[in-house]
C-alpha cells in the first residue's frame, strides 16, 4: 500500500533561509521551499519501505530528474503551448496566480497539476518573482513531431530570480538590483592561523545558537575588515559598479540600492555565511529581498581588457560572481549535461558572457555624493513610508515624483538616493528646473512629447538579451538542425518570441520618434526665440544635444510598417501619466484565462488555439522594403483565400449549408458539419459510420460548373472543382452536436499554407534579426541609445521638478562654497514647510530657522538649536523638514520655503520618532539601538554635516536618560549643525549657563500651546519662538488621545504629590 509522505509546516519565520534543511518532523531528505514569512516542507514521494515512487509516465519520470537538479525552484515545464506545473509545484503556482488545479489519472495516483499559456510567460513571470519565488523553465529544444513517439527532447534555458527578471518588469519607476557582496578572505586564504581560528569560533557559536549575538559580529570584523560589492540592473543594461565597504558602510551602501537580490560569496562555511548574512545584510534590506549563497563551483574570471586592472581583490571578487550568476541563470548549460561530473568539468560548460552588454566596470566615488545611513532613510522616509515599507505612499520621493516616464522616475529616485555635495554641479541641475520654471509653455510641451516615450532603456535590453540567447541556442535562424522546421516556426513559442520582438522594435522606434519630435520640432522652434547665453538655457541645450537616435530611428522607420512617423503613437497603447506609469514601456497581450482562473477553452472543452501569425505578424514589415519578403506575403496570402474559399466549394457541390472549414490545435484543420446534415447526406454517413477514407466520387459535370456559371474572378475555385473528382472525406472526431471530418483536398490546401507560412516568417525572421543587430547589437548603436535615453530622463526630472515647484511655491535654494580660509557652514531657511506634510494638513505653519558652524569651534556661532515644546506640537515635523529641505537642496530641486540658503553637507544623520523600533533576533532593544545610532552619529559627524535628534535618551530612567542627553548636546554643539529636539525641560535651563561649554553655540526654541483649564483642552500654535517650555502638558495630550478620565485623574493627584514633595524639600533645605 502506497502512503505519500507530504509534509507541509508553517512556521512564522521572519525571512527566507538561503540553505537547504532535513525535515523537522522526520529523517526523510526533503526539499526546503522558502516563501515570505513561511517554511515549507516538501518530502519525496515514497512507499512503505522507503523506496521511491516512480511515476507512471516517461514525462513525469523526465521532470522529477529535472526537479532534483532545482529543489529551491518552480520548475515551468513546457507541453506544447503551455507550461505545466506537477505536484508541489503545481500547488504553488495555483495559490500565487489563481489558476485551476487540476489532476492527472485517477484515484491515488492522481498527479495535481497546472499550467499557463506560453505567450502569456512574462505576464506570470513576474507574479511568482514579486511573490518571493525562483522559476526554471525547461521548454522544448525541438519541435513536436507528429510521427514519433519518443520523449521531446527538454532542457532548462533559464533561471528566473528577482534580480535577472528581465521581462514585464512592472515596477518601471525602480530600478532592479542584483547585488554581490564578497566577504573578505585575505588572511583565512593564506592560512592565518589566528583568523581561521576566528572563523571557527563564530561558526561554533552560530552552530550552538540560532541567535547571534553581537560577539560573534566584533569577532568576523577584526577578522574581516573590508568587503567587496558589486551591482548591476540586469533589466536596463546599465554599467556594473562596485565599491570596497568596510563593516560599518555596508549598510549603508545595500540601504541606498535597495537590491531586490543579493549574491553572498566567501569563505566562511555555508551556515557561517547564512548567519553573517541575516544579521548584517537583512537590517537594512527589504524582507522581500531574495538572498542567495553563490555556488562557487561556477565561477567567472573577469579579463584584464575590461579596463578593471585597478580593481581591489574584494571588488573583483564581487565582479566575478555577478557576471558568473548571470551566466548560469541566463544559460545553465552545465545542469543539462548529464554526462558531466566533476566540477572541473563543468566549468568548462560556461560559456563567456558578453561583455558588451556592460563595456565598462566603474567604482562607484562615494566621496561625490552626501552619506545617508539606512536609519536616517527610514526616519525621513525618503522612497518609502514608516506605514508601509513597501509603499512610495507618504514618502518625499512620492511628493517630488511629477516624472512621466520610466527612466525619468528611476533617475529621480536615484538622485535622492544620492545627493550631491558639489556646489557647481548641483547649481547645473537647478539651471535647467529653473528654466522650465520661468517658461512653463516649453515645459508643458516637453512634458506632453515624453508622456508617448517608453521604456527605452529596458526595450533595447530586453532585445539584446532574449535575441542574444535565441540565437545562441539556434531557435531563430539556425534551421540545419531542426527536423521538422514548418513546425517548429509554427509552434506557439516560436510565434510568441516573434511577436515579442516585433512589439519592442515598434516601440523603440515610436519612442525615438518622439525624442526626435521634441529636439527638432518643438525645442528648435522655441530656441531660434532665445538668448543662447543664459546659463538656465544652456543647461537644457545640453540635454537636448544629446539626442542622437536619428539614424536608429530612420532604420526602423523604414522597415516597421508600426513606425509612422513622430506624431503618432504605438497602436493600442495609451500615453503612461505619473501615476500609472508602473506599465509604461512593457505592453503585454491579453491574458489568456477568464476571470475566475480558468483557462481559454473552445466549446468543445478543448484548448483555445493561439493567435497565428495571420493576424498578428502579416504586415509587420513595410510593403517595398524586401522583395522577397513581398513575394512571400502574396504566397501566403493566396494560400489563405484558398483555405477560405474551399468551405464555399463544399457547400455549393454538396449542397451542405451547415458544413464548416474550422481549425483547433488538437484536430489541426478539419470539415464541420451537425449531425443531422450528416446524417442526411449518404457520403457523410458513410464515412461516419467505419471512419474511413471515402471518396466523394462525383461525377466531372457535378464538380465543374456549366460556362454560364464561371465567375473569372474567382481561379482558386475553378481549380478546387477540377480536384473534388478525386477527393475523399473520413471522420475524425465528434460531439454531441457536431461531426467533423478530414478530406484529402483541405489537407493538399492545408499543407501549402503552413509551407507558405513557414517560408514568410523565415524571412521576417531574418530581416527582424537584422534590425535588432543594427539597433541593439551594435556597440555605437547602442551608446547613442544610452545617451539619448540619459538626455531624456534629465529633461522628464527636470520638467516634472519644475512642475512641482510651480504648484507648491518652492523657490530656489542657494549654495554657498566654503572659504578657503576660516570656513563656515551655514543652512538658513525662511519660512520652511514640510514636503508631505504640508499636502496632508489644512493651513501648515512655516518655520524659520538659522544653524551656523565654523571651521574654528572658539568661535560662538549657533550651531545647535534646542526645541523644547509640549507633545504633538509639530517638534519632530521641524526636524523632519529642515532634513528634508537640505537633502532636496542637493539633489537638484527647488525646496519647500520663502527663501532658502546652505553650505552643501556631507553627512545628514537623522534620529526621530520610533523608526528603528527593535531587533528581538539579534537581542537588542530600542534603547539599545537608539545608543547604536546615537554613537555612530558621535563618531562619524563633521564640520559639514547635519544631525537632528529627537527625544535622545528618553528609553531609560530619567537621570540617565537627561545625562545622556544633556553629554550628546554638549559633544555635537561645537562640531557640526545640530538640531535637538526632548522633553527634559531642565536641558536649556542648564546648557544656557554661562560657565557652560556648549552655551556659545546653543539657542532654544520652543512652540507656544495655549492651555484651557476648564475646558481641559490645548491650542497648538506650532510656530516657534524662541525660549523654553515650561510643561510638556502630557496628561493633556492624553485625555486628547482618548485615555480614560480615571487614569488621567490618578496621574494628575501623582504630578501634585510629587511636586509637594519637590516644594518641601527645597523649604526645608
């Protein structure tokens, strides 16, 4: 008797172990499928005595052998038209895509099973790679054959991660990491006894502990003191940067990034790496982001011709792994080839990567850029909201964010990712918002001719990538070693690589149109008008010097019958607007499921065929371009006009009113009538009867009309009548209703048509093939493309920051360079106002504010400004917004205030609120993180940096916590411009001393509240003045969070008794 050992356990994990795992509820090996918050546990399939159960089929048997080889992916295997699922994957992929399952056989053999179309691959894609899963595709390396009955041959092609999704990337507006991080081996390779010996230690205590303590952190770092990161968006084709990290920068550079994949490569053991991993990395990554121990069996040696001599062994390292990863996903041919053993061996399955996709390695200069940390990003909420993590909703980026295009919104995002601190090129950025600002008809213009540009950049990538491969594997034009080409150009995968590709060809070229649109038309236009002289005018004259697509765009123009010119837009695509530009640049077909998941079916309960290339394909090419691509049209053509008019044949030799020339993918092209005209017609019920071939056997006056009847105009006809002498019919198959049957006739038509097809997509094939290689393949092609796409997204930013300024009243904000001599730093805003806040609130209160520091700490300059206000009167809004104010100033906008005046800083360090709450994984508590942050800003601050604290101190007892406070102010007040906001009344009272070291540089300020003690209620001002408060009116703002009356009573007479006891004891002194 077979029992099936399916374990599933749920546990609430935080995040997703990289490793594999024996099941905990026995000793069976299983497969560890890691999901978001959930662990599964999927044993084999077993008898009682432990043997394995073999499935039924040789196809079930092909895809468990395949499945072993990825155990931590969902394997997608091709059937035809449409990928299916088995077993446990099955299960997954019908809970994350809502799709029917079904089953396969019966009884306790039954197999569940699910599948999705193939020409709908992407759309699905990118549902199970936001759901946190890896996906395999094997598809068919060979066309069906009709006569055999072997096994099709299969193999995996790729390997999808969140990082290598190249297709239908849905969140256009952000860009796509994949980062490898090489932790540092230097000593533990040379055999350094005593960093090995580190090594162990941290392994051992990782072994007996599933918390890692901060020991273990303290020791990898002595032991490890620098770490290698490279990046790349595999999705846009960008350069790959990397940077050398030392433990405390690391995070901050992985916060900045906000990869959505993340390589791990060292020495350390497996669990060791596993451990390093999700106590550094998973502090300041998102929990959907997907970590990965890179197998080092697979490894890629970067060449010295890169251009990459002066890279550190870290940053190589890192190089290697990405550009070794992304061959093994793109083509894991060493996973295929079963002969292969040895890993010597199998790393001479890799082929090289092509290195023009990334011609260049740049080490990324953080000394260009201000130095955010991830605390500070999630205190100020830059991309993402405190609410909600993974929501642009509430954040600075969401305000500020008026782009119209894709690589527009990325380029945006990635400036607020890293601000500048070079006072001249952060005034180049504002000269060209400027000038839209001051010429809003140009502006809207421009705005109007970017809105019908898509994704360019990820167009031509996803072009190079998937053509790139194609060829590679024979698929497009290598037809010698395809046995059966008609079929294998007509397979639904074949038609729907083509369509693809058609559709991003027609796309680019309709996006450079209308580049080329904006330069030509309306730029020229507007600057034959304008002084050429104003830096504001230059600044833009730049921009638009650099698109340079007209000979790309000429070529495809030429070829497309899609490209019509400028002034017309991509059929069936509406512009994307600023809130629904997440699909701009990915135009996907219809899905191939109705609403409740279940898949296209025909009447008959069969399988929807899927579109030819009839409808979709015929056309695309212009009409004169290739001649031999014309004469193939007409061929094809005319064998459609015969398969149409056979069906009017039939029925007026027949005299069959019902009969039907009808086509699906079970059945192929077959003759349709019902049943009761079957029935009727002697022929047809003879051939119904034994299902054998029967001729129609009409007489030659039956099937030749008389001359009076000859209509000329219809040749293929006459010639159909001259061949029904000799045709025959039988039957195939039938319904409830109808019967359907084959004749030797449709089949003879038949034939021609798919051999007239087969020969017109060849040809296109070819002439796409060339367009692609001229518009994407070629290095100069493509960095005309780069640099136009680079032009555009600086216009689209500079457009749309300009229109945020026009609406909001932002003005201009004034960068000073510091002396040379006795430097002094200096932020002066007038009538500030909080970005997001200010869109939320009726009437928002701006505030002034004035900090100053110089080079010479003697010297009284107020650099620290101490807020002392009630609850809720707007403290943390005021530190949030002169953060926020400085960190736009420097990426290049307008600012929210009257008039706005700064020395550029290198550093803002921002600790407010209850941003990092607490971390019970690595037994730290908010206190304790709150002194975490509080000591990096200590050590890490400068004379240009910029530090706002909020209620520092307040997680400990009130001595303490005041101690603490009161030694923080006096350490930052003469080093850097600070802004501290707390409730320990007695800090301005005790700082403001004369005899006091920080009373030279500090000014208090505080917020009035009006106090109504009869009606019990406060009135906030929120404007500030300067002095101190003298409550915090605590129990006040209670009662208006709605604490009970009792409660507020008790704490009331406990504040009297206090204060009675503080009275007496100072009369008594």
């Amino acid at each position: 008797m077979l029992t099936r050992s399916l374990l599933a356990v749920t546990a609430s994990v935080k995040y997703r172990a990289p490793f594999a795992s024996r099941c905990p509820l026995g000793s069976s090996p299983c497969h560890c499928v890691l999901r978001p918050r959930i662990l599964r546990f999927f044993a084999l399939d077993r008898n009682q005595d432990g043997s394995q159960l073999r499935s039924s089929t040789p196809l079930l048997r092909h895809w468990e052998r395949i499945r072993r080889r990825y155990p931590q992916h969902i394997l997608l295997y091709q059937v035809g038209d449409f990928f299916e699922c088995f077993k446990e994957d099955a299960v997954t992929l019908s809970e994350t895509l809502g799709i029917t399952l079904t089953r396969r056989g019966v009884g306790k053999d039954a197999t569940p099973m699910a599948g999705i179309p193939v020409r709908s691959l992407d759309a699905h894609l990118h549902r199970l790679v936001q759901a946190g899963h890896r996906v395999a595709l094997c598809e068919q390396v060979e066309p069906a054959s009709s006569g055999s009955r072997r096994l099709i041959d299969r193999r995996v092609t790729r390997l999808v991660t969140p990082g290598t999704l190249v297709e239908s990337i849905q969140q256009a507006n952000e860009n796509n990491y994949l980062v490898a991080v090489s932790l540092p081996a230097n000593s533990a390779l040379d055999g350094n006894e005593a960093n090995n010996a580190t090594c162990r230690i941290a392994l051992d205590r990782t072994s007996a502990s599933n918390q890692l303590d901060t020991t273990y952190l303290s020791e990898v770092h002595d032991a490890c003191v620098y770490y290698g990161v490279a990046w790349v968006d595999l999705s846009t084709g960008q350069e790959v940067q990397c940077s050398l990290e030392s433990f405390e920068t690391i995070g901050e550079c992985l916060s900045r990034l906000q990869p959505r994949e993340i390589l791990v490569r060292g020495t350390l053991p497996d669990d060791a790496e596993a451990c390093f991993a999700y106590t550094l990395l998973r502090r300041v990554v998102s929990d959907k982001c997907l970590m990965t121990c890179h197998d080092e069996r697979f490894r890629y040696q970067l060449p010295d011709q890169t251009g990459n001599g002066t890279l550190t062994p870290q940053e190589r390292r890192a190089v290697e792994t990405l550009f070794s990863y992304i061959e093994q996903t793109r083509n894991p041919m060493e996973d295929n080839a079963e002969g292969v053993a040895s890993s010597a061996e199998r790393l001479l399955c890799l082929r090289p990567l092509p290195l023009e996709l990334w011609p260049i390695v740049r080490r990324f200069d953080a000394g260009g850029f201000m130095r955010i940390d991830a605390s500070t990003r999630r205190a100020l909420e830059l991309h993402r909201s405190l609410r909600d993590p993974y929501s642009r909703r509430g954040s600075l980026l969401a305000a500020i964010d008026a782009t119209v295009t894709a690589p527009g919104a990325r380029l945006l995002s990635l400036r607020l990712a890293c601000p500048l601190v070079d006072s001249a090129a952060i005034e180049r950025r504002l000269d060209a918002v400027e000038f839209f600002v001051k010429h809003r008809a140009i502006a809207r213009e421009t705005r109007r001719s970017l809105q019908h540009v898509l994704d360019i950049e990820r167009i031509v990538q996803r072009i190079f990538l998937t053509t790139g491969q194609a060829v590679r594997e024979g698929r497009f034009t290598d037809f010698e070693r395809v046995e059966n080409t008609n079929e294998h150009l007509l397979s639904s995968p074949a038609i729907a690589r083509i369509q693809n590709l058609i559709r991003d060809l027609v796309a680019l070229g309709e996006s450079l149109g209308h580049a080329q649109r904006l330069r030509d038309h309306i730029w020229k236009r507007f600057a034959s008008k304008e002084s050429h002289h104003d830096p504001c005018f230059e600044a833009v004259q730049r921009q638009m010097d650099r698109i340079r697509c007209d000979n790309i765009y000429n070529v495809l123009s030429t070829a497309l019958e899609g490209v019509l010119g400028p002034g017309t837009t991509v059929v069936g695509v509406s512009p994307p607007d600023s809130e629904a530009r997440v699909r701009s640049g990915d135009i996907t077909w219809p899905p191939d499921s109705n609403a409740d998941g279940q898949e296209a079916r025909t009447s008959d309960g069969t399988r929807a065929a899927a579109t030819g290339p009839a409808s979709t394909q015929a056309g695309a090419i212009r009409p004169g371009y290739s001649a031999e691509l014309d004469a193939a049209v007409v061929e094809y053509e005319r064998s459609l006009q015969a398969v149409g008019a056979l069906e009017q044949v039939y029925r007026e030799v027949l005299g069959l009113k019902t009969l039907k020339v009808r086509s699906n993918n079970l059945l192929g092209w077959h003759l349709e009538l019902t049943r009761r005209e079957a029935s009727r017609h002697q022929l047809f019920q003879k051939a119904q009867t034994h299902g054998k071939w029967e001729p129609l056997g009409l007489p030659v006056s039956a099937a030749n009309p008389s001359p009076s009847d000859i209509d000329h105009h219809n040749v293929p006809s006459l010639m159909m009548r001259n061949k029904l002498t000799d045709d025959a019919v039988r039957r195939i198959n039938e319904t409830q209703h109808t019967v359907r049957f084959r004749s030797r006739l449709l089949e003879h038509y038949v034939a021609n048509r798919l051999q007239a097809e087969a020969r017109f997509l060849r040809i296109q094939q070819n002439i796409l093939l060339e367009l692609t290689h001229r518009c994407a393949g070629d290095p100069h092609a493509r960095e005309q493309i780069r640099e136009t796409v680079a032009a555009l997204s600086e216009l689209d930013v500079a457009a749309a920051l300009a229109q945020v300024a026009h609406e909001h009243n932002y003005c201009r904000p004034v960068l000073h360079r510091p002396a040379s001599e006795k430097p002094r730093y200096m932020i002066r805003i007038e009538n500030g106002r909080h970005p997001t806040v200010e869109r939320a609130v009726r009437n928002f209160v701006p505030n002034s504010c004035y900090l100053e520091i110089a080079e010479d700490s003697k010297i009284a300059s107020p650099s620290l400004l101490v807020l002392t206000a009630a609850n809720a009167s707007g403290k943390s809004t005021f530190l949030r917004q002169i953060a926020l104010i400085t960190i736009l100033a420097q990426t290049g906008s307008f600012v929210p205030a009257d008039h706005c005046e700064l020395h550029p800083a290198d550093r803002v360090f921002a600790r407010v609120g209850a941003a990092s709450g607490d971390d019970l994984l690595s037994a730290r508590s908010t206190f304790f993180l709150e002194m975490e942050e509080t000591a990096a800003v200590l050590q890490k601050a400068t004379r240009q940096s910029l530090v706002v604290l909020d209620e520092v101190g307040r997680g400990t007892s009130g001595e303490d916590g005041l101690a603490i406070c009161e030694a923080v102010a006096t350490a930052l007040a003469p080093r850097c411009r600070t802004i501290l906001a707390t409730h320990y009344l007695e800090i301005p009272r005790r700082i403001l001393e004369r005899t006091h070291p920080a009373a030279k540089h500090t000014r208090c300020f505080t917020a009035k509240v009006e106090h109504d003690a009869t009606k019990r209620a406060l009135k906030f001002s929120y404007r500030l003045s300067e002095g101190a408060a003298s409550s915090s009116f605590g129990i006040e703002v209670a009662r208006l969070a709605g604490v009970p009356e009792p409660v507020l009573r008790h704490a009331e007479s406990i504040v009297q008794s206090r204060n009675a006891q503080k009275l007496g004891t100072r009369s008594g002194s």
